[in-house]
C-alpha cells in the first residue's frame, strides 16, 4: 500500500485520499485474513503490557495467540516480509515479477533506470547488512507461499 500511496499523496494524506485508495473492505471474505492476523498480532502483541489483550485474543480463540510478541528484530523482519508477501499474492494478487518491480523497479529495467520506491531503506539495509534485506526476506516469503500453494 505503501508504494501506491506514495504515487498519489504530495504533502498531505485525507480522507478523500485515503478513500480512493484500493484497500479490501471486507475482510472476513479474504482466506488469508487470518493468517495475515496472526503475523500482525505477533508484532503488535510486545512487552507486558500488552498481556491482557493476549489473554483476551486466546480466550475468544480467533486466531492463533502466541504467549509474548515477537521482540527479536530478525523474526521482526521475517514476520513483515511474511504479511507484504501474503498481502501482494493473495489479496492483490500480484505477480512475482510485479512485487520485484515494486520492491525497486531497477530489478526488471535496470540500475540506470532512474525509478526507485524504497531508496532510504534499501541504502539503510546495504550499509547495515550488505544487502537489500527486505527484498531478499519477501522475496524467500514468497518462494515459501507459491511452493505451499502447489503442495496443497
């Protein structure tokens, strides 16, 4: 979403925007709904403050209710490269080759292209940890859904 609000805001986000903006409205309709919970659960859900709202989520058993939050940074960033790879092939259902050009469009045209989506993240990451992280972690999110799809 991220990437198609950047196309269609200059300074100021409104209502009106925020409207015409393709976002599911009915999310009891979409399979993956709750896979897509529980990804955002595990992020949401840290520290112990957030306790009571866990044993709330178990309670009514909605979706699967790990015991603490996700706190590590690594699994942090597998969970998020998890839900953008669940969001873009089952709810958008974009392609492989789409999610490439929308995590840097230097992927299909080429470094002299001129296009970039993610460029303080993805210089962040190379500095930090010598590769586009983010990338490489939803692009292996979605190798694993597409191979699930076709075993199931």
């Amino acid at each position: 979403m991220d990437f198609v609000v950047r196309k269609k805001v200059a300074l100021k986000m409104s209502y009106t925007i925020m409207d015409s903006l393709p976002f599911p409205r009915d999310w009891a309709t979409i399979p993956v709904a709750r896979d897509i919970a529980e990804r955002v659960f595990a992020l949401c859900a840290v520290g112990q403050d957030m306790n009571d709202f866990r044993l709330l989520v178990q309670k009514e058993g909605r979706i699967h209710c790990p015991s603490a939050g996700v706190e590590s940074t690594d699994q942090r960033a597998r969970l998020m490269a998890e839900i953008d790879a669940l969001v873009a092939h089952e709810v958008y259902g974009l392609t492989r080759r789409e999610m490439l050009y929308i995590l840097d469009p230097a992927n299909l045209l080429g470094e002299d292209c001129g296009l970039e989506t993610f460029k303080a993240m993805k210089n962040r990451e190379i500095r930090e940890y010598g590769e586009y992280r983010t990338q490489r972690l939803v692009l292996e999110a979605w190798d694993e859904l597409v191979a699930k799809e076709k075993v199931a």
